[in-house]
C-alpha cells in the first residue's frame, strides 16, 4: 500500500512539474518603434489617438500584448532631420515592429523626389537594423495628401497631389526593393475633404484621432500577421 502511495505521489509530481514546463508564466511583450514626422507624432491630438497608440491598443484588446510605442518624430522633420536627429541620439535596441511615415516636409519644401530618395534608402535600412535585420518586421506608411485639408485653401491642390503621388512612388519602390512591408494610407486622407470637421485638426492641416484610427486598424492588421500568423496546415 505504501509502494503504490508513494508511486501516485511521484506520477502527481511529475504531472505538476511537466505543466509548469509547458505553460509559460509570462507572456510575450512586442515591442515596436514608430519614426516619423508631425504624422506619427499625433501634432494636434492627445496622446492616446496617436495612431502608434492606437494600434497598440488594437493589439492588446485582441490579446497580443505590446509595449507602449516608442516614438522618434517631430513636427516639421524631413528624411534629413530624422536622420540627424537619429544619429544625435542612438537607438541601440532592437524592436520586433519598426515603422516609418516621412517624406510630407521633403515634399512641402520643394525638394525633389530624387533628392528624397537616398535618404529615405537611409532611413528605411536604420529601421531595418532597429527590427534586428528583419525586413518583413518594417512597415513603410505612405504619406497623407495635405492638399485636401482646409490648410491647402488657396494652392494648387492638384499641384500637390502629384507631387504626393510622387513621392508615395518613390517611397513605395523602395520599400519593395528592401521587401518589407507597406501601408497605403494616402487614399484614405483625400477622403477627408468630404468631412474635415471629424478628420482633421482645429490647426485644419493635421488629422484626427479618428482619422489616426482608421489608420491604425489596418495597421494593426499588418502586426498581427507578423508576431502572431496564423497556424500552418
């Protein structure tokens, strides 16, 4: 009777210690970096209706869980900017999303589309290293088209859209050279012009948190196909 006491009290042990093996006790934290201008800083909103933050949001109510986005944007910066302010202050970390929306001040200037390019080629390869070299973990966002906000009253917002155009061409061949991944948000903000009470700032240049969350739906789709695809059949 004691033998086969002692032999229930082994099998128990060893089902509880085989449970704690295979159920992990923490949960896995995504990381995500988000580099960008006025767009990605949220110019005009809180903090919460960031689209950075938004999606964040997104992720968590379905489960994935993600740390608060680390955010490099400043309204105003161009590819240049970034980039200088990039190299003032290093990012040595590595992130398992990496984000990168800019190009709006390049174009607002003057400069030209093949004046963009090689520094978006550079911006484009840091967020590549930043997600430890994995390209298909870097989403490039297109840039919104200002010239159909209030602001743009007065110019030639075809003008604009062209160089829009442009611009988003430029930075969308890239991305597939370097084959990581891309969001078209531009269509979604020359729909704003039916409804610029909702979707844009009271400054009438910038967009919404509600704009800012469209963008973030789609984008938090992109996410969980990356940290969390579906299971192979």
């Amino acid at each position: 009777m004691y033998k086969l006491f002692l032999i229930c009290f082994l099998l128990l042990t060893l089902q509880i210690k085989a449970n704690s093996m295979t159920t992990p006790n923490d949960t896995t934290v995504f990381t995500y970096l988000a580099l960008g201008d006025s767009y990605t800083i949220g110019e005009g909103v809180g903090e919460n209706d960031r689209f950075p933050v938004q999606t964040v949001k997104i992720l968590k109510n379905s489960g994935i869980e993600v740390a608060d986005p680390k955010i490099v944007a400043k309204t105003g910066w161009t590819t240049i900017e970034l980039n200088d302010a990039l190299n003032a202050n290093p990012i040595n970390e590595t992130y398992d999303i990496v984000t990168l929306l800019i190009g709006v001040n390049d174009q607002y200037r003057g400069f030209p589309v093949e004046s963009y390019k090689p520094w978006f080629t550079q911006l484009l390869e840091r967020a590549i290293g930043y997600a430890g070299g994995k390209a298909n973990h870097v989403v490039v966002i297109s840039i919104p088209d200002w010239g159909v906000t209030p602001y743009a009253e007065g110019r030639d917002r075809d003008d604009i859209a062209g160089q829009i155009d442009q611009y988003n061409e430029a930075n969308k061949a890239i991305a597939k050279k370097h084959k990581v991944k891309y969001l078209d948000i531009t269509p979604d903000t020359r729909d704003v012009m039916q409804d610029p009470k909702g979707l844009i700032t009271s400054d009438g240049l910038h967009y919404s948190g509600q704009e800012m969350g469209m963008w973030a739906a789609k984008l938090s789709i992109i996410f969980k196909a990356i940290v969390a695809p579906p299971p192979a059949y």
